[in-house]
C-alpha cells in the first residue's frame, strides 16, 4: 500500500513523501495517528498545494530574518559585569544576559537563537552568532565592561 506522509517518520521518510508499506502498519498505526494518508490522485494534489504554500512561507520568513540580519548587524550591545581586582569576571556572561542587552537595543531575539562558541569569562569585544532561520545567521558585537 501506497501512504503519502504528514510528517517526518523515522526509519520511513520525510513529510510529502509518497512511501510503500504493508497494509497493516498504514491502517493500524500511520493512518489512526495522522501521520500518513492513503496515497490518492487527490491526496497528491492536496499535499502538492501544501508544499507550495509552506514553500512561499518559508520564503517570506526568510526574507524576514534577512532584513533583521542587516539590522542587527549594525548594532552592538553593552553587557556590565562585576568583576575582582585583577579584572577577573565572578563567572561567565549568559545567553539571557545577553539577550537583555539586545532587549535594552530594541531587539528581540529568543534565547535559542543565540550561539556562543565559548563561555564569555573576560572583558573585552566579542563576535556574538545569532542564527534568525536556518538559512539566515548574522553576527552582533557584545562589549563587555566593568560595573
């Protein structure tokens, strides 16, 4: 039996993907659950419609996320530690701080979209990652300073 998947199945394909199997496991488990649909002349029209309109709306998140990206490529942010007598950071800047000096900037961004290659343990100037789609990642600079 012919099953046109709903969503992503492991071990058996990807959402849109018309797949071959035995009867049983389409009406017992893919079909009940949604995951799967019979794999129809209407069917195929209807998930192909679906594609293009997910299609045209992924191309406009990107598009999005690209003039964000330009935006937020021209900003830096200021995140004030405490620090010791040799200059030395009590711990380490955190995503949400940093976060918070983007809020302070007019930005909002969530904190998973921040991507830190190492742990922020000293003063200085920083190239801070931010990943706004899949496609679309831009860099901000994070000064970090003394309160």
């Amino acid at each position: 039996m012919e099953v046109i998947l709903y969503q992503d199945v492991p071990k058996l394909g990807k959402t849109g993907t018309v797949v071959k199997v035995r009867e049983g496991y389409a009406r017992n488990f893919l079909i009940p659950r949604k995951l799967a649909c019979i794999a129809t002349q209407a069917n195929l029209k209807r998930i192909e419609q679906l594609e293009k309109r997910h299609k045209i709306q992924y191309e406009q998140k990107k598009a999005e996320a690209q003039q964000l990206a330009e935006k937020m490529s021209k900003v830096s942010c200021t995140v004030s530690v405490e620090v010791n007598d040799l200059d030395k950071l009590y711990g380490a800047v955190s995503v949400a701080d940093i976060v918070n000096a983007l809020k302070a900037e007019g930005l909002t961004i969530d904190r998973h979209q921040i991507v830190i290659e190492k742990p922020i343990e000293e003063l200085g100037i920083f190239e801070i990652g931010v990943q706004l789609h899949p496609e679309v990642t831009t860099k901000i600079r994070l000064w970090v300073t003394k309160k």
